[in-house]
C-alpha cells in the first residue's frame, strides 16, 4: 500500500496560486524528496498532506486513510516535522518528549523507556532536564524531531528539516532520517538543498511555482540533462565562435572570460578544441569539463538561466 497518495491538490490564497494540481505517491519503504525553490508551494503541500489545511481541490490518502474524513486516524500514522518546529520552550527536553508520547496514547513505562532511548539517539541525554528555551536552533530541531519519532511512526514527514542548521545537528538530522527509514519508517521531505536531496532521497518530485515539473531518482533527473554538458576553455586571444564549432557540438557561448562549449561528449570536444587552437595558433590558457548535476537539472526545471 502506498504511504502518501495525494490526487490532484490544489490551494489558493487570494489570488495566489500556491499549489496547483500537484499529485504524489509514495510507495512505502521509500525516502522521498520534495526539491523547489522558496515560495515553490512545498510548505502549502505539506500543510495539506497532514490536514493542517483544507486542500481546494484534490484527495489525500495516509496508508489509505483519507485525511479529510478521518484527520485523527490518518495522523497517528504520521510523525511531523513542521517548518518552523513545534517545541514547547518551557519544558525541558525530557518533557516535550513524555508530553507528545502520552498525546500518542503510549503507555508510561514505554514513554519512559522510549524518551531516554531517544534522547540518546539525538545526542541530548546530557541535556535531558534542561528547558529547551535554552537550546540553539539545531538542538530544537532535534527535539522537535524526537517528538515527531515517538510513536515510531510509519510515515514521517519533515519540512525542511535541515535548513539553518549547525553542521552538527544537521548531520544527527540526517543520520535520523536514514535510521527511521532503515527501521522501517517511509519518509517524505521537503528541501531545497539539491546535494541533500540527491543524498538521502530514491525519488524526487521537483516542484516550481505550484506544479510538480519532473519526478524520478536522482540519477534519472540528471541524466535527463545529459545533453547539457560542455567544456570550458579559454584562449589568450579572441576568437570566432563559429571556428568552435563542430558535429557534436551545439553552441559556443561567452562565459566571462571564457567559452562554454556545449557537446554531446566532452572528451572528443576538448579535442576538437585543440585541434582549432593548433590550427589557428591559439593559446589555450584553461580548459574544464562538466558533469551533469542535479542542480543543472533543477536549474533547468525552475526556469532559471
Ligand atoms: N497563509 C498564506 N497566505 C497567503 N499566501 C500564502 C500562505 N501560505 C503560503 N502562501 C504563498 O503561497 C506560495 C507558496 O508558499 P509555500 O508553500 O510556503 O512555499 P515553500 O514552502 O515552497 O517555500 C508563496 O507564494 C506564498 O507566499
Ligand atoms: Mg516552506
């Protein structure tokens, strides 16, 4: 059964399209990364998988739990990491935790037993009874994270999780996602970190402006871009760009002081290129080239340059 079917989500606010037909499944067992850019609608999603918001249009099933019909049933299956987490300051670390298993139903001795094992797991043992209005941004996050994790939820949803954070807790955030996940949790999350996303996620859905505009592995999205590789090389002197080109090679463009070179395989265009250097007597004074990148896909997808 599939963790997250969500059918056609739609949001408006005023007269801005948030979120646009945007549909998503995730097969349980999976990690699955939700990649835009800011104001891309990740949050406004987000909002409506976990029936925080009222979609306009659109159906959202957890583990076949409809969210709309049955809110309470649909999010004991989730764990949830809201953007800006939900950590009571006036607690301690300890507290937070206990507070959230007891609103999940777990019994004391297992509220007991499972906080101190979390809190271990997140590396705050030695912070256990200290008010979390105490704690720095990443050490909130862990905690927020503990409480999203008590009831070892099937599905856990994080809204970037990792944005603003100390390399440290970044580190021990990722770490947790991977461990729930291995333990059997599916996850969904949202980042606009392209290394993140192509790190921790099997499938990534890219999002721009409201509307999904790629879905597939990380590998698949890069390759899709296989023809935007180049080399580029710069000469002492000016030159021509039509004396560049070459079969294979599709377009010559200035790159601040250099060329960028666009081929369908780099290697027999670098030696296209030094051969015209011979020839015209040019000085070649650098030379690189490129792999396809993710970030070049998701450049491509969200419009940019
Ligand atoms: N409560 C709201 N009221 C008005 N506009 C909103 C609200 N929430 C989000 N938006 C707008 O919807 C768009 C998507 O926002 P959001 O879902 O937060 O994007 P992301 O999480 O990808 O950065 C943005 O243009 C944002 O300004
Ligand atoms: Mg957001």
């Amino acid at each position: 059964m599939d963790a997250v079917a969500a059918t056609q989500l739609s949001k408006s606010f005023g007269s801005v399209t948030a979120v646009d037909d945007v549909s998503i499944t995730v097969p349980e067992g999976e990690i699955f990364g939700f990649l835009g850019p800011n104001g891309a609608g990740k949050t406004t999603t987000i909002r409506m998988l976990t029936g925080v918001l009222i979609p306009d249009a659109g159906s959202v099933k957890i583990f076949g739990t409809d969210v709309h019909d049955n809110p309470l049933g649909a999010k004991l299956k989730m764990g949830i990491i809201p953007e800006n987490g939900t950590v009571y300051s006036d607690l301690t670390a300890v507290e937070n935790i206990l507070l959230t298993a007891k609103f999940f139903g777990m019994d004391k001795a297992a509220r007991e037993e499972r906080a101190d094992e979390i809190l271990d797991r997140i590396g705050l043992a030695d912070r256990r009874d200290d008010l979390v209005r105490t704690f720095s941004k990443g050490m909130r996050q862990r905690i927020s994270i503990a409480c999203a994790i008590v009831h070892a939820p099937p599905l856990l949803i994080l809204d970037e999780p990792t944005t603003g954070l100390d390399v440290y807790s970044r580190r021990l955030v990722i770490d947790t996602v991977r461990r729930m996940n291995r333990e059997g949790s599916t996850v969904l999350l949202t980042t606009h970190n392209i290394e993140e996303a192509n790190a921790l996620c099997s499938v990534i859905s890219v999002i721009d402006r409201g509307r999904i505009v790629a879905t597939g592995s990380p590998e698949r999205l890069k390759s899709t871009f296989d023809t935007s590789r180049y080399v580029e090389i710069a000469f002492e002197q000016p030159v021509i760009p039509g004396l560049l080109l070459a079969p294979g090679i599709s377009r010559a463009e200035p790159w601040g002081d250099k060329w960028r070179v666009y081929c369908d395989d780099p290697d027999r265009a670098v030696k296209h290129l030094a051969s015209v250097a011979e020839r015209e007597r040019l000085t070649i004074v650098s030379v690189a080239t490129s792999k396809p990148t993710l970030e070049e896909a998701f450049v491509k997808l969200t419009g940019g340059v």
